[in-house]
C-alpha cells in the first residue's frame, strides 16, 4: 500500500486518509474517491490531499476483517458487518468464552496492521455481547500477512460454551436472626442469566444432619448450599453434610476476594457448590466464575481454582480495611 499526499489531480480511485472540509458538508476519512469528490475538493480550494493507494497484492481492509472474522468465528459467535475496517464477533446467546491464547497470539503477531482484542478467558457473556472484534487499523493489508493471521486463527480459537445445566435447587441453612435466604433474588438472577431454573428453595437448620437429607432429595441438575454461617473449614457444617450424603468435595476455599469461602463437590454425577456469603450480593464475586463455568458443563478442579487468585482481587470493600491493609489510616 502506498501512503502519503498527492495531487488532487491523480487522487481519484484512491482512499482518503484524512476528512476535508469542503463548502457544504465534509468528505469522510476512508472514502474512496470519485471524479465527483475531485470536483467538490477543487471548488473547496483544496490541491493536495493524503490518501492511501492498493498495491495488487493487497486486500482492502473491510474485506480483509470479514475474512479473519469468519475464519475466527467459532460455535456460539455471530459476526457483525464489516465498517471501517473493523468487524465484531458477538455472542449467540449466554455463555461462557472459550479460547486458545496461543492461537489468537498468532493472528496478532501476523502483521502490525492486523489486529484482534478479545475478553478475558471464560468470560461470562449474555446475548449480543461483544466477545472479540478485529480490526485493520490501515486500509489494506498484504495478502499474504492476511493469509498468515487465517492460518493461526484454529477453528477452535474462540468459540462460546453455552449452558449444559437447567435446573438448580438451592438449600439455605439458618440460625437464630441470621439472614435466612436474604440474597435468594440475587443468586436467582445469577442462574436465570444463564437459563438455570431455580427449581426449589429449602431452607433447613444449620446442622449437618437435615442439610445432609435436603442434599440426598435434590434432584436437579445443580445443589447450591448457602449457609447461615460462614464456612470455615472442609469439616464444617456443610462440606461435612455433602461427605455424609455420600458425596466428594473437591476443593474448599478459593484465592479470590470476595469468594473466599466458596467450596465445590460433586453427589453423583451433580455439582454442588458451597456459596460463599457474599453471594447474597449481586457484585461480582468468586463464585460467579465457578457457577458459570460449571452450568455451561466446563471441569474445575481444585488446581483450576488455584490459578484464579491471578486477577482475583476483585474490590477493595470498605467494611474490612483492617485485614486487606493493616497500615490504612495509621500514620
């Protein structure tokens, strides 16, 4: 591609680099220019403009994106229209992203000009939201870099996982004047956004004892476990209550804040999952990486969880200044 400022005499064919003014209106960046545009920029004074010319190696930069685009595009994407250069991959419906760093690394480093953003891995995605978008920041590329990008981009690159699980059964465990179920809209809002139906609520004491029952008469596809009080070991109440139901628990406690006291199993095949408290909340917290990953059916093991605490400082929370930053206010 040829780049730089001509005659306006020899611009015509030619892309626009820049916008110009003209007597009435403007002529937009990116316009391919006509005998038309020519006659509108003279009479506007103008005798120079900056425009980019194809080389015959080259591909214009919408269909070059579209390329990449479709090339990238895997289960659960949709591809908007190329504009400018840039096209984006949208989600079909809500789920989970999937992706081979590696791979979209590749397309990356094809060529300076070619360009791919993408949200985190696992990114929770509802409907129509953006998962990726390419970008050709020049108005062509070479074919052969373009050809290069398609090569890294695996079909498997980048694809949505969508929900596996459909019903869920969530059991509340109280004490005297502890919260109850307070935070039941806020966990129903989680699964809804994921198209889990809340199936039924059961609130028992909290006592291994009748958890352990509610445990053995779920019966759909998920067992979430709220306790009144807070889960502060693998022998607790309710890490204890899934072992005796004859379940496993795979891992307790989670390096991400707040969640920390999140805890996963298994009874049967079903997952169970130990919400921390501040699932009660609808902000963000550890167990929304868990449960959206469990429902759209992807393995986490204890190692997976892990490697969470990496990015898993989610907030600061005012209420606790002391055991997140002991040197707060003191001088």
């Amino acid at each position: 591609m040829k780049f730089g400022p001509v005659p306006l005499r020899d611009a015509e064919g030619a892309t626009l680099a820049h916008s110009v003014a003209l007597q009435k209106g403007r002529l937009r960046k990116g316009r391919v220019l006509s005998a038309e545009d020519i006659a509108a920029l003279a009479a506007a004074g103008v005798s120079n403009v900056i425009v980019a010319r194809l080389d015959p190696q080259d591909i214009d930069e919408n269909t070059a994106a579209a390329r990449l685009a479709q090339r990238l595009r895997g289960p659960g994407l949709r591809m908007s229209n190329a504009f400018t250069g840039r096209v984006n991959l949208l989600a079909d419906g809500p789920g989970v992203v999937m992706l081979d760093r590696a791979a979209l690394e590749a397309v990356n480093a094809a060529h300076p000009m070619i360009t791919l953003a993408t949200v985190p891995p696992f990114q929770q995605m509802a409907a129509g939201g953006m998962v990726a978008t390419i970008k050709i920041i020049s108005y062509a590329v070479p074919e052969a870099a373009l050809q290069a990008a398609c090569a890294a981009a695996k079909t498997d690159a980048l694809y949505l996982r969508t929900p596996q699980l459909r019903s869920a059964t969530l059991i509340v465990t109280e004490v005297d004047g502890g919260a109850g179920d307070k935070g039941r809209a806020a966990i129903e809002a989680r699964l809804n956004a994921l198209g889990v139906r809340l199936t039924a609520v059961v609130n028992v004491p909290h006592q291994a004892a009748p958890l352990t029952q509610e445990i053995e008469k779920a019966t759909t596809d998920l067992i979430l476990i709220l306790t009144a009080s807070a889960t502060s070991d693998i022998d607790d109440v309710a890490p204890a209550a899934l072992r005796r139901a004859g379940g496993r628990v795979e891992r307790f406690g989670m390096p991400v804040d707040p969640g920390n006291l999140l805890f996963i199993g298994e009874y049967g095949e079903r997952p169970v999952i130990g919400l921390p408290g501040c699932a009660r909340s609808p902000a963000l917290n550890g167990a929304d990486w868990v449960l959206s990953r469990v429902i759209c059916g992807i393995p986490v093991s204890s190692q997976d969880i892990a490697a969470m605490g990496v990015g898993g400082l989610l907030k600061e929370i005012p209420t606790r200044p002391q055991p997140r930053n002991p040197g707060k206010g003191k001088r």
